[in-house]
C-alpha cells in the first residue's frame, strides 16, 4: 500500500531499515529528521518510553511539508533494532472536517452506534446523521460503509489503547 510504511531503528533512533522510498527519512537518518518541531518532540518521547519501558506508543505526526501520519510504536529485542514502527499516511482531506465531524468519525472508528455517539454529545440522532453525511460529501466518499472503513482506517483515536480496540466500544 502506498499510504502505509515501516521504519526499522536502533535505539538512538537512527533508521536502519524501511519499506517505502517515497518515505522521506533514508538509512541512517534520524527518524525524526524531516518532521515538524512539535512532532519531532513527540516522536523522540515516545521513542524513549519504547526503548527504556518497552511500552508500545502511537502517535499523530506532522512532516515539514504539513503532510499527517499516524504511527504506532513497538519495542524490539535487539539494539540494532529497537523500535519497529508503522505509520500510514492520513489524506489531506481530513483538514476539510469541523472538529465535531471528526469526533463523530473518532467514535465511528471504534464501533460505536449513531445512537450512542447522539447520547455521548447530547445530540439528536437526526445531527449526527447530518454531521456524518457532511463528512461523507467533504471527503468525497459514495457510501456511509466507505465513511465507516474510512473511519476505521484514519480516525481511530490515538488515545484508545492498541490491545482494546478489537470489538470494543469508547
């Protein structure tokens, strides 16, 4: 897939392997060489915690360019190769939504009925049907089931923890 890669890195965070050479960090460049400041400080703190806790991180980041990925995070057993990390580039259009089309789409991802999110945001079902059908039209999508794999795929919530997102609800 071309929106999806892997970075293989030691523990200093220089890049020892990757799949995609449309991805802009090469072997031995730092792996957050080409991100944004903000993004630079997050990745080398969830670096840090992979490394010394052997927690699993993830984690939305942002290149120079303003491009957006999301990345997860896993330790690894040997120092040559400490981290492995997945990340899949997150379309531009996204940036179109309002910010209660997104949260809509975050609890979509996870599962949650149109019912419930109302409840969540004391909404009418008949609003989020509207806010989920204006983020269809946005993102040019034919279908609720392509918002819905849409939603799975890119707004899934970076806070939810990776080993409770299969058939879990918020």
């Amino acid at each position: 897939m071309d929106d999806t890669f892997i970075v293989l890195c030691d523990w200093r965070g220089h890049c020892t392997w990757t799949n995609s050479g449309s991805l802009q960090v090469k072997v031995g460049e730092f792996i957050w060489e080409h991100l944004s400041a903000e993004s630079q400080k997050d990745v080398k703190s969830a670096l840090g915690k992979v490394v010394a806790l052997r927690e699993s991180q993830q984690l939305e980041i942002v290149d120079q360019k303003g491009n957006r990925c999301r990345a997860w995070l896993w330790p690894l057993n040997s120092p040559e190769m400490a981290v492995c990390s997945l990340g899949i580039r997150i379309p531009s259009n996204l940036s179109l939504l309002s910010q209660r089309e997104r949260d809509c789409l975050e609890l979509l991802a996870v599962g949650t009925e149109t019912r419930l999110i109302a409840e969540k945001f004391d909404l009418s079902i008949s609003t989020i049907h509207t806010h989920l059908k204006h983020a269809r039209e946005k993102l040019d999508l034919p279908s609720i089931e392509a918002l819905i794999s849409f939603a799975a795929r890119y707004c899934f919530p970076v806070n939810q923890p990776l080993d409770t997102r299969i058939g879990q609800g918020p």
